[in-house]
C-alpha cells in the first residue's frame, strides 16, 4: 500500500525541536506532570502503579470519565486510544472499502483523507467558505452525498480555522448522512479550548452513526500523554476494538491513571480554564500584530483552539515563505500547502508568550526584508 506523505506532521516532526520560535504547535503550552499530579494522594496513586497491561480498551474508571463528556453515553461507547490520530485511524482503516466514497471537509487536519486515498476510497471535498466563516455550504453536501458514501469527516471546533459550526449546520450534516446511511467522523479534539467559554456541542447522539473522536493534546494541553479516544454506538465500539488489537493494544498504564486524573470533574474543569485563559490572553497579542499588517495579512479570527489562519496577500507560495522565515529567522510556522491551501499560514499562539512576541517580531523583520528585496511582490 502507498502512502502520501503526511506533510503536516513531517515537516513538524522536522523542525520543531530544531528551531528556535516554534509557533506551529496547535495546542497550548503543555504541562508537567509535576503541575499535573499537584495531590500526594494522586502521586501516590501513580507511584504505586504496577507497569502491566491495562486494560487494553481502556479501564473502567478512564472510560466513564470519558463518556461523561457526552450526554447519554457510558463506558461501552467509549474506546481509548494513542491520540485522536489513533482513533481517526481506526475508523478510516475499518470503514473504507477501495472504491468507497469519503467525503472530507477541507482545510483540515488532513489524516483521514490521506489514510482514506490509501485504503483506496475515492475523497470528495467539501470546502470550507471564508465567507461563511469557514464553514461549508451544506446545500454542497446534500448533492456530493450518494449511495457510495461510506464516511462523512468533519473538524469541529476547525484545524486550521478555529471555526465552529453552526447548530444548522450540524442538524444538516448529519440529514446529509442519513439520506445515505454513511457514518459521520466528526473529530472535536479542540472541543473544550473555546474562547467564549462556551464548550463546542458535541456531534455525539445526534444520528445513530456517529463516530466522535478527541483526546487530551489540544484543550488539556497534555499532548505528551497520547491519550485519545472514539465515542460510538457500542457495537461498532467493541468492532474497533478488534482493529485496535492490532495497532497499539492499548494504553499505558501510566497514561490511563493519568488521564483518569486529568478527566475528574473539579480537574478537568481546571485544565479546561487554564486552556481557555492562555486563549485569551494570547489571541490579543496576534490580532494586533495582524493589525499592523492588514496590507499583507488577511484573516478571520477563531472560535476556538490555538491557531489562527491567516491569509497572504501578496502571494499564494507560502511554503517559500515559511521556509525563508525558517532558515533566516528562525521561526517555524505552518504553510498553507500543508492544509491544501496556497497562500495561508497557519500560526499557533498557545504556546509562551515572550516567545510568540519574539517570533511576530521576526516575522516583521522578514516582511521588511522581503520588501526591500522585492520578494514579497505578486511574483513571489
Ligand atoms: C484535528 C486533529 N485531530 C487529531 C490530531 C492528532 O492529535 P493527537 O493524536 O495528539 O490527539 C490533531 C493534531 O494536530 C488534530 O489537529
């Protein structure tokens, strides 16, 4: 089987340790797992811990704090993974049939369209329209959607737009797929990291074919713990399970105390607070350096998450931009090629705040540059 490369994740895995401004991280600044088990009885507890097989689909205690997170389901809705990645593959790898229609919502993190091509489906995209605040036109789905389609993936809250969509769109999302019978992957690994405060409805027991995937990278800020999961109808829950026996077999034991912790009520409430404060308090520093720019830079501002997708106006070849702003100033940020969309980049503002200034900074020192030079001309 051929794969095509995961550029995203590549260029990523790279540069990031590499570079001295990385702002092309999702997330927020992760924390220790010092400041994580603050408790001595929780230190304890993982001390005392006997590194053997958990449970492989995670143990009981893991997966009802998980379900809680959804209204109505328990712990047989529940499968934990190595990351959302592992989730979004499992469905993909266990759905998709050569020949299968996959339609995908772009920009988005772009896994499941690349897993779905080398399973051979066919991928359709449903482009997201920044004049509708990067949502899509779901009139668009109701005519892409046919017998052959097998999954319907959506990113809500969005990666790269920090877009979330509307109830309307949602309710016709899911009618879409009902005319068809085809699953929805609705991947809400940034449910949670919300500016307003307000959490994400969850596409979760609104059609019987859901497929709910996340994990605690984004809005905890814990992406070092691989904790993922997918929340589904139990039948297909125990199915994945199957598949799951030959992917990682299950989580640490480590891993599964900890995200346990992390997924107590006054806990979870904690992180996700502290999550959406680094929001607040960082998105100001990038929307007024995008002040500064608004003959280069267009944008949109999210909804939620760490990121803001920021368009260029004077050129669609952002990965020569972000190449050049790496090698000369140090600086790593996402180019949009690597979301399918010439002429974007993408910034993460979750992390250190001296740094994200320090990185902006750099960024003003390149477009000075640039100018001078002519490069950041129609031609470039
Ligand atoms: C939308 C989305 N889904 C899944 C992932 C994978 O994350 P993880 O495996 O750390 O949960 C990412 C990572 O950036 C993402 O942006």
């Amino acid at each position: 089987m051929r794969i095509e490369p995961f550029e995203l994740e590549r260029w990523q895995s790279i540069w990031e340790n590499c570079v001295e401004l990385n702002i092309a991280e999702s997330g927020v600044e992760p924390l220790s797992v010092r400041e994580l088990i603050a408790d001595q009885k929780d230190l304890e507890r993982v001390l005392d811990a006997r590194l053997g097989y958990p449970q492989t689909n995670g143990s009981e205690e893991l997966r009802s704090r998980i379900a809680a997170l959804y209204p109505g389901a328990n712990s047989a809705n529940v499968l934990v993974t190595c990351g959302g990645a592992e989730a979004n593959y499992l469905i993909t790898w266990a759905l998709t049939e050569p020949g299968d229609d996959v339609i995908f919502t772009q920009p988005n993190y772009m896994q499941v369209a690349g897993l779905a091509r080398a399973f051979g489906a066919n991928v359709k995209l449903l482009w997201l329209r920044e004049e509708l605040g990067w949502t899509p036109n779901t009139d668009e789905l109701d005519h892409m959607v046919t017998g052959k389609t097998r999954l319907i993936a959506i990113c809500n809250p969005n990666n790269p737009t920090g877009a979330v969509l509307s109830e309307g769109a949602m309710q016709a999302i899911c009618a879409a797929a009902e005319k068809c019978g085809a699953w929805i992957l609705a991947d809400e690994v940034y449910r949670g990291a919300e500016f307003s405060g307000e959490t994400t409805p969850t596409f979760w027991g609104r059609y019987e074919r859901v497929l709910c995937t996340a994990g605690l990278s984004k809005a905890y800020g814990l992406p070092g713990l691989r904790t993922g999961w997918l929340v589904g109808p139990p039948d297909m829950v125990a199915k994945l399970w199957g598949y799951h026996d030959y992917t990682s077999i299950s989580p640490t034991m480590l891993t599964d105390k900890l995200a346990s912790q992390v997924l107590e009520p006054a806990q979870h409430r904690k992180l996700i607070e502290r999550t959406r404060k680094i929001l607040r308090e960082h998105y100001p520093i990038v929307s007024e350096w995008l002040g500064s720019h608004k003959d280069e830079l267009t944008h949109t501002p999210p909804r939620a998450g760490a990121i803001a997708w920021i368009g260029l106006r004077g050129t669609k070849a952002s990965t020569a931009v972000a190449e050049d702003l790496r090698a000369k100033q140090g600086v790593l940020l996402v180019p949009g090629e690597q979301f399918a969309m010439p002429g974007y980049l993408r910034i993460g503002f979750g992390g250190n705040a001296a740094q994200l200034k320090k990185a902006l900074g750099r960024i003003d020192e390149w477009f000075f540059e640039s100018k001078h030079e002519g490069k950041a001309s129609r031609n470039a």
